[in-house]
C-alpha cells in the first residue's frame, strides 16, 4: 500500500498547486453574470464599476479559476502559443438574437500569459 503513497501524493499536490478555486469577485452579481451570456441582458453592464474597481486582484491568477468565477468565457482568442484571451461581454454583442451593433460592444478581455495566469485585464471595446 506505500508503495503507491509516493506516486500518488504528488499528483494529490499538483492538483492542489493547479486547480484553482473560485475567487473574489467584490459585490459582482456572478449570477447574473453567468445568467447574461454576450452580453445580451444587460446585467453584466451593472457590475461595470465594481470589476473596475477589483480588476487588478484577478492578475496572476489561473485561467481555470477565472472560469469557475466567471463561467464560461462568451468568446476565447488564442494570439499564438505565449498568450490568449478571455472575453465577456458587458454590451450586447452580434451573437446576441435580434441585435446589430454599429459600434463594438464593451467587453472585459483577460489576457493570460504562456502558463495560463491572467497577466492583463481590460475593460474595451477594442479587440487585442
């Protein structure tokens, strides 16, 4: 039976190290947040001075722990292989039913670096 022991404690530990949590998300609305994909509902928009606020808290943490916060990111850039981006819309975007943006939509942008940690958070409506 020990002899498993050393083979499983440290994939116990890498698990541990790795698979982040959820993490603090201030007075957001993470319900309503994960209930208004693209954008579409305008309840994100709600929760636009308060992320402002708390955005810089989120660097350096772990792209897995983003996503169990925030959900499921409404759209994933990969730039090339050191960075990629997480977007979630705070303006309804053109994957929402009936609507046609003129302009870009609001949008929060997570760029994660080589390693999958936040390295950057925008809120814009520019794309990266």
């Amino acid at each position: 039976m020990f002899k498993y022991f050393r083979f499983i404690l440290p994939l116990v530990l890498i698990c541990l190290l790795s698979c982040g949590g959820k993490l603090d998300a201030g007075n957001i609305n993470l319900e309503n947040w994960k209930a208004d994909r693209y954008g579409c509902k305008g309840l994100r928009m709600q929760d636009k001075e308060e992320l402002e606020r708390i955005k810089n808290t989120f660097l350096g943490e772990n792209n897995q722990s983003i996503i169990k916060t925030f959900g499921r990111p409404d759209r994933v850039e990969l730039v090339d292989k050191s960075q990629s981006f997480f977007f979630y819309f705070l303006e309804p975007s053109g994957d929402c039913d009936g609507v046609e943006t003129e302009k870009e939509p609001l949008r929060v942008l997570f760029r994660m670096n080589a390693v999958s940690n936040v390295s950057e958070v925008t809120i814009t409506t520019l794309n990266p």
